[in-house]
C-alpha cells in the first residue's frame, strides 16, 4: 500500500505543479493585456491633452485677449506661442522618446505641459501666459510622438493596429468636444478653467502610463538633432514675429525687415544643417519624389486656410454677433462632427477610386465652404449665418484629410514612413502658424465693423488657397499610391 501510495502522491503533486504553472501563464497573460489597456488609457489621456486644448483654447481666445489687454496681435500670439514650439520641435520630441525612452519623454512631456496648464490658468498678465503657452507647446512636442511610440512598444501586429486606431479616434473625438467643452467652462467658470481642466487628466495619465509601462527605446536611436531643433525654432519664431507685427509697422521697418531677413537665413542654415546631420530630424532627401513635396505643398496650403478660418470664426461669433461662450462652442459641432464622420469613410472610398480623387475633390468642396462662410458672414442668426458654410466645409475637409496620410506614407520607401508621416504633421503645424500670423494683415481694428470686413477677406484667401491645394494635388499625385 505504502508502495502504491507513494507514486500517487506524486502523481498528485505533479498535477498539482501543472495546475499551478497553467494558472501562473493565466495570470501573466490577464495581467499583460491589463498592462496593455492601461497604457492606452494613459496615452489617450496624455495626448488628449494637446487636442483639447489647441481646440478649446481657439475659442476663448477673444475673452482672454479682453480680460487681459491687448491687440489682435497679442491674440495672435497666444496661439502661435503654442504652435511654435509644436511644430518645430516634434520630430525632435519623436527622435527624443527613440533615444532616451519613450515612457521617460512621455512623462516628462505630460509633466511639462501640466506645469504650464497651471502657469497658464493663473496667468496674471498676457505675458506670462504667452510663455506658458510655449511651454505647453514643448510639453506636447514630446508627449505627442511619445504616446505613439508607447503604443507601438507595447502592442504587437494586429492589436497594435487596433491601438493606434483607438488613439487616433479618441484624438479626433477630444479635437472636436475641445470647443463645446472650452465654451461651456468659459461660460460657466472661466476661461482659465480651460487650462486647469489639465491637471486632473494629466494625473491620471501618468499614474497610468509610470504603473503599467515598461522602458523602451529605439535599436537604432541615434543622437537626436538638437541642433536643427533650434535653428529651426528660432528661425520660424523670427519670421513669425515678422509677420505679425508687420501689419502695424511695415515691411520697411528696419526691425521688423532685419528680423524677417534673420529668419529667413535661420531657415535656410536649418535646411544646411540638415543636409548634412547623421540623424536629421528632416531628411531632405525624401522631397526628390514630386508626390512627396507635392503633399506637403496641399498640405501647407489647406491647413493654412483651415487654421486662418478657425483663428477668425471664435471673433465673428463673439464680437460681431454676440454669442454667448457655449453657444459659440456648440456652434462648432458641424464642423467636428462632420470630420469624425466623414474622415474613416473617405479612407474606404479612397482605396476604391484613389486618393488623388479625393485629394482633388475635398479642397475644392472646402473652397465652396469657405466662400459660404464668406457671403453669410453678416447673418448673425446660425441656421442661415455659419451653418451651411461650416456643413460645406466639414464635407470638404473630411474628404480631403483622410486620404492624405496614406498618400503621404505610399510616396516614400517603407523605411522612411515615420520620418513622412513627422514631416507631414509638422507642416500642418507650422501652415496653422503661418496663417495666424498673417491674420494682422486683413484685420484693421477689433470693431465688430473690422472684424466682419477682415473676416470676409480672409476667407476669401482661405477660398483660394484651398483651390491651390486641389490644383497641387492634381498635378502632382499619382491616382495609385504605390512606393516610389
């Protein structure tokens, strides 16, 4: 019996060791996808920081400008401080998270532009919050490209895919409630509760990210080109503050001509650099394909008249036609909804008839928007003022920016695809901040007399450029986005 026995038990044990094994692999695996999940929580939440606010900030831009003095140029400045700082530094904020950590940059990105949120909700003059401004904008440099490379660390094949989706889905939906929920906190706060809202969303997404992340860094990382980061910066900060007080001064000036001249060899200096850096955060070399260029010249152009439009729609609203705060957000809503709607159903459309199709279309649709807008710029009741044209416009513009990453990533080999797709954003960014900046030239006064007469003008160069757009698109874009 004691013979018998002894096998048995430890047969016993041996099932029970088994047992023990398969509920310990169990557990790995639940605990990685909750690891998983909570890293894409603490991403979305991270980067919806950068979204929210470009989006509600447009807004209350008016507001803040009275309530703390200032011309339409100190306006100006409040959201090209941002955007400066944005689009000159995020490929450098990407090349930065390969180099020294993606959980480490994303953190300190996050810890950054919470810091300035709160600097920026407590801002006792202009000034000080045009600095906080800029510090928000390097915050998001490095937390945008941050979470993305997060994600793509943490998922694998067909889930990272899916991770991505949600990321850029949540990002759109944070884009679009930006101005409802900047309206509504104007109205029943402040506008300084537009940057505080910040704090509570970046907590949590660095208790997120710093309990469920693990450190990761790119196999070829090399030195990140801080060098051209700040040429780069400091040329586009010097034509930028060209332009914008440009309309006041003149272009003869000699401060105002020395600093656009300065600028303008900054640029040209970053363009040398780059040329020859190991580890250039621009490589030129992806500009010799005439798809390539050609995009990021539609690109240029379309964002500069969409971010000039939404620059200008806040001060119609408000100073013209007396909206309150939250109906001025809510009045919005066409435009955010139409692009979340719109957007994934180009993208099927484009795999069916081209991208350039669409390319062609959706400029020209938004072309129509703009004039709309235009012609019923002096109607202050919204069903028959802002609403056709901003429908008009969100069609377009839904129809034109879903098929442009695709088309940007099939212009360049496969290697190069990040770099495009960074080189792509970054223009986007930067025609916002060039349009914004321009804005003095067609704005004579802040009268609601002024406002109306610059608002039209400025649509109508919106109309324009978005025609310009199509017609790049057209004569540059190959229907089949295939490499090359």
């Amino acid at each position: 019996m004691a013979q018998l026995a002894e096998p048995c038990a430890r047969g016993a044990a041996h099932a029970a060791r088994s047992t023990d094994s398969h509920d310990e692999r169990q557990d790995d695996r639940h605990d990685g996808q909750r690891a998983r999940t909570l890293v894409l929580a603490g991403t979305v939440l991270g980067s919806s920081l950068a979204f929210i606010d470009g989006s509600a900030v447009s807004l209350t831009l008016p507001i803040m400008q009275q309530q703390l003095g200032g011309d339409v140029a100190a306006a100006q400045w409040i959201m090209n401080a941002y955007a400066l700082l944005l689009g000159a530094l995020v490929l450098a904020g990407g090349a930065a998270a390969d180099r020294y950590g993606r959980k480490a940059v994303f953190l300190a990105g996050v810890g950054l532009f919470s810091a300035a949120s709160l600097a920026c909700g407590l801002a006792p003059s202009l000034s000080i919050l045009i600095a906080a401004r800029a510090a928000q904008g390097v915050g998001a440099a490095l937390l945008t490209p941050a979470s993305l490379a997060l994600l793509g660390a943490t998922f694998d094949g067909k889930a990272r895919g899916q991770a991505v989706g949600v990321w850029a889905g949540a990002s759109g939906l944070m884009s679009a409630i930006g101005p409802v929920l900047g309206g509504w906190l104007t109205s029943a706060i402040s506008w300084r509760a537009v940057f505080l809202i910040n704090l509570p969303i970046a907590a949590l997404a660095v208790w997120l990210v710093a309990a469920a992340a693990r450190e990761s860094r790119g196999a070829r990382a090399g030195p990140v080109d801080w060098l051209g980061a700040a040429t780069v910066t400091a040329g586009l900060a010097l034509v930028t503050w060209a332009l914008t007080d440009a309309p006041k001064k003149g272009f003869a000036d000699p401060v105002i001509a020395g600093a656009l001249a300065a600028g303008l060899v900054g640029l040209a200096v970053f363009l040398w650099i780059e040329r020859r850096a190991k580890g250039p955060m621009m490589p030129l070399s992806l500009f010799r394909s005439l798809t390539f260029s050609g995009l990021n010249g539609y690109t240029l152009f379309l964002y500069g008249a969409f971010g000039g439009a939404l620059f200008l729609l806040p001060f119609l609203l408000l100073r013209v036609h007396h909206y309150a705060p939250a109906a001025a957000g809510a009045a919005l809503l066409p435009l955010s909804i139409g692009l979340a709607v719109l957007s994934p159903l180009a993208g099927r459309i484009a795999s069916v008839v081209g991208a350039r199709t669409l390319l062609v279309a959706g400029p020209t649709l938004a072309a129509a928007g703009f004039a709309l807008l235009a012609w019923r710029a002096g109607d202050g009741r919204y069903w028959s003022g802002a609403f056709p044209g901003l429908s008009v416009l969100a069609a377009g513009v839904g129809i034109a920016v879903a098929p442009l990453t695709d088309a940007v990533l099939g212009a360049v080999p496969d290697e190069y695809e990040g770099a495009a797709s960074g080189i792509n954003n970054a223009v986007a960014r930067v025609a916002g901040l060039l349009a914004v900046a321009l804005v003095g030239f067609v704005l004579a006064g802040s009268e609601a007399t002024a406002i109306l007469a610059g608002y039209r003008t400025a649509l109508a160069v919106a109309a324009a450029a978005a025609l310009a757009s199509a017609l790049t698109a057209a004569l540059t874009v190959r229907q089949a986005t295939t490499k090359g």
